[in-house]
C-alpha cells in the first residue's frame, strides 16, 4: 500500500502485472525434507525456492514423457515445517492441474518433485 501511495505521489505507473504474475503458496513438508532442502541450499549457494523451482521443472519434464503421474501419499505432512513457495502464475495453474488429474494435493505433488529430485542428486 505504501509503495502504491509513492508511486502516486511521483506519478509512477502502478506495477500491478508485476504482482500478479507470481504468487506464494504456503506448503508442508516433513522436517526431515526441509532440513535436507536448507542443507542444499546452503551448500549450493542458491535460495530455497530455486530449488524447489528446479524440481518442479523436473516434473514438468518427467510428466511429459510418461503416463499419468501417480504420487505416495506422505504421512506427518500435517504437523511438517511451513514453507512458502514462490510461483508464477504458469507454474501454479500447472500444479493445480496436476494435482487435480492426480486426485492428490499440490502439496504431495512438491513432496514428490523433492524427493525425485534428491534421488536424482544422489543425497
């Protein structure tokens, strides 16, 4: 609201198409999970998301050149360790299909993508 009202002040146009092209979403993941995903990212110099950004690229990837996806339902998810996850509109759309087509949450669908990603690393 306060960039809003400088932005007026100085007669900039409103940068409302950058807001709505990215979106957080809030997920769950194990402890265990997390704790690996901030250990990564630490190690790799890189953020968080980029990672989980990657492994959902991976899936994309993977989606494609395979039948439908099937996906392990991950108990203890419920009382995992919040993480909020940034993602374009295209990304999001993406996963909501995904998990719709899958009959599961976009939560498990980004459990999934981590875990085939960290089996792909090899850690």
């Amino acid at each position: 609201m306060l960039q809003m009202v400088r932005e007026a002040a100085y007669g900039v146009e409103p940068q409302a198409h950058l807001a709505s092209s990215a979106r957080f979403m809030q997920c769950r993941l194990p402890a265990e999970q997390y704790e690996w995903l901030r250990y990564r990212a630490f190690i790799n110099r890189a953020s968080m998301n980029s990672i989980v950004l990657e492994a959902i690229t991976d899936l994309q990837t993977e989606s494609k050149t395979s039948v439908p996806l099937t996906l392990l339902v991950t108990p203890g998810t419920s009382g995992g360790v919040k993480f909020n996850v940034r993602l374009s509109e295209e990304t999001y759309e993406w996963l909501r299909t995904v998990a719709f087509d899958c009959r599961s949450s976009i939560n498990q669908l980004l459990i999934g993508a981590l875990a085939n990603y960290r089996k792909r690393q090899g850690s």
